[in-house]
C-alpha cells in the first residue's frame, strides 16, 4: 500500500489541478492531513481536498451536494469552486475537491458559535438528496487495517469488540431530539468565523440521524480534549439542552470513543506521537478512565 503522506498527497493534487484546469499547485500550503490532505492553493483563493483513498470517492460526491443544498437553504457554509463541472476529480482514484477559499478568521470559533449553526441544521426539513446514517463506526476497521503492523495486535482486537458491542446498542437508542439533518463531526474546528459570522465547514459526515450525535461531540470534547466547562455551558445555553441528560448518552459517547481511538491507529505509521496518543486512548478505554486527556491529530 502506498503511503499517504503530503509528498503523495501533493502528487495527487497536481494531477487533479491538471484535469481541472487549475494552475499548477507549487506552492500550495497545507493545512491538514487526516482523512484528507487540505491545501490552499494561494492564487486562485482555492483550497483544495485529497481524499486518503478511492473509497471516499461517493463521500466527496456527497459532501459537494450536500454543500449545494445547504448554501440554498440559507445555511452559512463553504462553497464548492463554481467554475468547475459538478463532482470530485480524481487522481489515480483519490477523489479532490475544490472550495472557495474563505476570507481570514476574525478571530478562533468557540462553542458557542457551533450552537446556532446547529439549531439551524437541526431545523431543516429532510433533502432531495439521499442522506445515509451517521455510521460512526463503519470505518473503524478501515481505520485499523491501516495501521497493521505497526500497533499492538491485542490493541486492535480490544477496539474492534467495542465496536461490535456499541454498534449492537445503538438501533435501540430512544432519542430526545427529533431525528433529522445532522453535521456529523460538530466541532468548533469545523466553524470558521469571518468577517460576516460562523461558516460551517468540513460537509463530508452530514446524515440523517440522532442529532444527539452532533451534541455529544461537543460534550466528549469537554470531557476528553480540553474544552473549558464555561464554553461548554455556553453551547448547551446558545443550543438549549445538554445531551448530558440524556439516558443515551454514554452509549452514543462509547461509540464515538472507539471511533476516535481507531481513527488515530492510521496515522501510527511513521509517526511517533501518533502511536503514542493511539496507546493513550486505548489505556484509558481499557481502563475506564473517562477523564484521561487525550490530544488531537
């Protein structure tokens, strides 16, 4: 398997630039790799996403759409490239897409400006197009596998049973929140606040859903990275509820903790604090540690 790292992901890019008529990437700035690559082109104001493999091909088609449909909504969020033919290039079947570059943060997002971009969301009738459902843990095994060799087996073995033991509990959630249009990764890292107010970024896990999954991100990003218990209060105040309360909850965060100790496993390869956080998270589940900080990636 090759590996994705920013020299292939720059190789990638060049040659989704060439097919779309965009001018050469040199000097392109990345500004994250995970399941994407994203760059900023500088000139055109463009920035650029390279998915890790061909299988986030129907995610990008998806994420483009859904990104259509809430713009015409009235929903603040990032703009597909207009000058380009609808759906993901793709290079040697990595899917890339192309958004409008955003004009400079005033300042860094906090929960609270999530808050009301989730209400809204949240009060959105169902789309014409079709949304799947809010899979946390579909790609786990992907995930793993990615990282085979390179982390303890019995690490591996020990995510893959609360996978399967949180995947039986969740059909029989009863939720509080009407089910409907979710984000899917709420996180203020996913707002960006400009001249004109939040835009809500990174489209690629909207579903239909709990939306009790958009407000346990929040509240195991209180728990578990670091969020300040006064920003959080904001964010259940601006939204009107703390997920917290709700009998489900620990179910819907198990879930989402496999996930996120998983989703680091295929970033181990070739990188040391990777691993070292991958191990991290793992004691601390095996252990029931639920205070344990963990950092992100």
């Amino acid at each position: 398997m090759i590996p994705f790292d920013e020299g292939r992901a720059r190789l990638l890019l060049a040659r989704a630039c060439t097919s779309a008529g965009l001018p050469g990437p040199d000097d392109a700035r990345l500004l994250a790799l995970g399941e994407n690559a994203v760059f900023d082109l500088g000139d055109p104001a463009v920035v650029a996403k390279v998915g890790r493999g061909p299988e986030l091909q129907e995610r990008a088609r998806r994420e483009l759409a859904v990104a259509h449909w809430l713009a015409g909504q009235g929903v603040p969020v990032v703009r597909p490239h207009r000058e380009l033919p609808p759906g993901p290039q793709l290079a040697d079947g990595h899917p890339v897409t192309f958004w409008h570059r955003l004009d400079p943060a005033v300042r860094p997002a906090r929960p609270a400006d999530l808050a009301p971009l989730l209400r809204t969301l949240h009060r959105l009738p169902a789309p014409p197009l079709p949304l799947g459902r809010r899979d946390l843990l579909a790609p786990v095994e992907r995930w793993l596998a990615g990282a085979d060799g390179h982390v303890d087996p019995a690490d591996v073995d020990f995510l893959r049973r609360r996978r399967d033991a949180f995947a039986a509990a969740l059909p029989d959630l009863s939720p509080h929140l009407q089910p409907g249009v979710i984000h899917g990764d709420a996180l203020p890292r996913n707002v960006h606040v400009g001249p004109d107010g939040p835009v809500l970024l990174d489209l690629e896990t909207v579903s239909h859903d709990l939306r009790e999954h958009d407000l346990v991100v929040l509240a195991l990003s209180h728990d578990r990275y670091g969020v300040p218990g006064e920003e959080y209060r904001a964010f259940t105040a601006a939204y009107g509820w703390d997920v917290r309360d709700w009998p489900g909850f620990a179910v819907l965060r198990g879930a989402r903790e496999t996930a996120s100790a998983s989703w680091v496993a295929q970033q181990a390869p070739g990188n040391p604090a990777a691993l070292a956080e991958f191990r991290r998270r793992v004691e601390s589940l095996r252990e029931g540690a639920t205070g344990v900080r963990w950092y992100p990636f």
